[in-house]
C-alpha cells in the first residue's frame, strides 16, 4: 500500500506539487461515466453538474486539507445510466429535485446528532468490510469496462502499476492521454464533435426544481429512499473511516461528514446539479495516484469550476471521447487502492467473520450488508454464534 505521511500538524494544500495534479485526476474512473451518463442520457445541463461538482470539491478541500472526495451517488447514478424508472424517463429536474431532498435527509441528520449515535453500534470490522466490499466492487465493475478492449486495457494496466513505483512519474497524465487517443481512433465522430464545441462564458441556472406532490415523491421513492443506505454505508461511515486512518491529524466525525454531504446537496439542487457524496473509492483513487493533501480536490474542482464557466460544451464533448478501457484502468487502480487498505491486522476469528460477511455481500449491496454485519455483530457479542 502506498504510505501516507503522518504529522503532527495539518498538512498543508500543495497546488504546485506533482503528485497532487497526479492524485487531482485519480477519482476520473468513478466520475467520468457517471458525468457522461447525466449529460447524455438524461439530459442534465453540462454547466450546472460541473459547477456544483467545482464547487463542492474546492470547499471540501479547504475544510478537511486531506484528499476529500466528491462523487455522484452511484445508485442514483445508475438510474440515470439506464434512465429508466417505474416506466418513464427521468429528466434533469428529478435529480435536481432528489440533490435537494438528499440534501435536507443527510443535514437533518448530522445535526440532529442521529447519526453519530447510530455509528457508535458500527465496530471497525463492520466499516472496513464495507469499505472492501466496495474495492473489490469497483476492481469488478473495472474489469467489465476492460473488457472491452482487452488489448489496450490489459498493457495499460500493467504499466500504470509499475510506473506507480516511480512517484515522480505523471501516471494519470499518461493514462489521458492514452484514453483521449484510443478514443479518437476507435469514435472518430467524437472527435469531430470536439472540434465542434466551442467555448464561451455560461452561467448555471438558479432556483428551486418542480416541488409538486407527483415529482416530489417520484423522487423521494426511485432515487432517494434506495441510496440511503449506499451513502451511510460508503459515504459517511466508510470515508470516515479511511480518513481517520490515513490522517490522524485530520480527524474527521460522521456527524460532520453527514452536515457537509447535505450541504453540498442542497446547493446542488438550487443549481441544476446531481446527489454528490465523499464517496471512499474516490480517497483511494485520489492516493493512489500521488494526493496526500487537499490540494487533489481543490486542482480537480478549480479545474471543473472554469470548465463549468467557460467551456462546458468543450468539456462534455471531451468526456466522452474519453476511452472505457482506459477509464477502467483508472477504477481498477482505485479499487485496489481501496481494498487493501484493510486487508491487515485482523487477528480475532470472529472480527475476521464479520469482516468477510459484511466484503461478501457490499460487493453486491452495501444497504444488505451493512444490516448482516449489524446482526451477525449482535449475534456473536451475545455468544449465539460459535466460529
């Protein structure tokens, strides 16, 4: 695993260094499809999903000073990857509408004290399966989009792990510029929509979405209620977690994660935006890739700001000439990041059960598995399982 520098102090935002313009790009596996599936399948404004990503990134970074990610909700996410729900097709109000109910869920959360209460019955086992569930889950999903272009992905894989032993080297620039040249040749019309975009000054569009008692709870119940589980699962308890344990000296509580996870929502929503969360696979990849400090987030968000300003019809069109096997490799990368950072330690029988139960079944649910690991915890503290 790679070593994270541990001070006493907090560390400093290094906008110049490197490895942070590196660690900046290596969250690109997770959000890059999810980013192209809002704009091309559902529709939602290029301007608004960048700004409110920029913003929120540059924020979380100047809070926490640590590699603190920004992600789509990924169950919301895939409703847009399919953009179809109940029978009809979701538009770009309906997940403004779920970012801005996301947002009042989680908000009332954190400062209700809720939230902290209910991590208190999460032990560490419980949470670092989630978090290796959710490795193995990006490392598998990573290997379908690699699959693709076997060929390209396989070599490229290979190399970014040994070039990664070079901490100099910039890894993910690499990896860009491969996936933006495999893309080209393998979508030329792509390409050519590139050339096309032009770049001119925008401002995203400000106001409440559609409150009515239809859209309210199409959206409460398709997109909000099957994420909860997901976001308290990854987003708050998981990358909890990994921060506290990669950085000491920012500790960070899930009742403060939960307040920021809402806000950034509820700005979202008033943005025509998407449900954004700290997802833990995007620390791995940020890491993974050189990040040891906020100054990965706050480059990544600088950058999506100006493009959200300035050039987002550019932006949108480069997404998508963005190469699947190469954004594979990037996720694969990530994922690995993510699992291993667990895998140590463990010498009890019974904390290695639940460690391996609650891996087992995130890989395909984290909302199930974080409800196993809760009653198998419950069932060995009460001596009711022998291992």
């Amino acid at each position: 695993m790679t070593s994270i520098p541990s001070r006493a102090h907090a560390p400093s935002l290094s906008w110049f260094a490197p490895r942070e313009w590196s660690g900046a790009f290596g969250d690109l596996g997770t959000l890059v499809p999810f980013l192209l599936a809002y704009v091309a399948l559902a529709s939602v404004p290029s301007v608004g999903l960048l700004f409110t990503f920029g913003v929120a990134l540059i924020v979380s970074a100047l809070i926490y000073r640590t590699p603190f990610p920004v992600q789509p909700m990924k169950a919301i996410g895939a409703v847009a990857a399919t953009n179809v729900a109940a029978g009809a097709s979701l538009g770009p109000e309906a997940f403004a509408l779920a970012a801005l109910l996301t947002g009042v869920v989680w908000l009332v959360a954190g400062v209700s004290g809720l939230l902290q209460r209910l991590s208190r019955l999460v032990t560490r086992p419980l949470a670092f399966g989630i978090v290796l569930g959710l490795g193995i889950a990006l490392m598998l999903e990573a290997a379908k989009m690699m699959s693709t272009f076997w060929w390209v992905s396989a070599p490229a894989l290979f190399g970014t792990y040994v070039l990664l032993a070079r901490r100099r080297f910039p890894v993910m620039a690499l990896l860009l510029l491969v996936g933006v040249c495999v893309g080209a040749l393998s979508a030329p019309e792509r390409f050519e929509g590139l050339l096309r975009a032009s770049a001119t000054f925008t401002l995203p569009a400000f106001g409440l979405p559609p409150l009515g008692w239809a859209a309210v709870s199409v959206a409460a119940v398709i997109l909000v209620l099957p994420q909860v589980p997901l976001t308290f699962g990854n987003a708050i308890l998981a990358i909890t977690e990994e921060n506290n344990r990669l950085f000491p000296q920012r500790p960070v509580t899930e009742s403060r994660v939960a307040i920021s996870t809402g806000v950034m929502n509820i700005f979202a929503g008033l943005f025509g935006g998407v449900p954004m969360c700290h997802g833990a696979g995007g620390m791995a990849g940020h890491i993974r890739f050189g990040a040891r400090t906020g100054g990965a987030p706050l480059i990544l968000g600088s950058l999506l700001l100006l493009s959200a300003l300035f050039a987002s019809e550019v932006v949108a069109a480069g997404l998508a000439l963005l190469s699947l096997p190469v954004l594979g490799v990037i996720l694969f990368v990530t994922g690995s990041q993510l699992a291993l950072g667990v895998c140590d330690g463990w010498g009890k029988k019974d904390e290695r059960f639940v460690l391996l139960v609650t891996a087992a079944l995130a890989v395909w649910n984290v909302g199930v598995a974080f409800l196993a690991g809760m009653a198998f915890q419950w069932l060995i503290r009460r001596k009711l399982v022998e291992l």
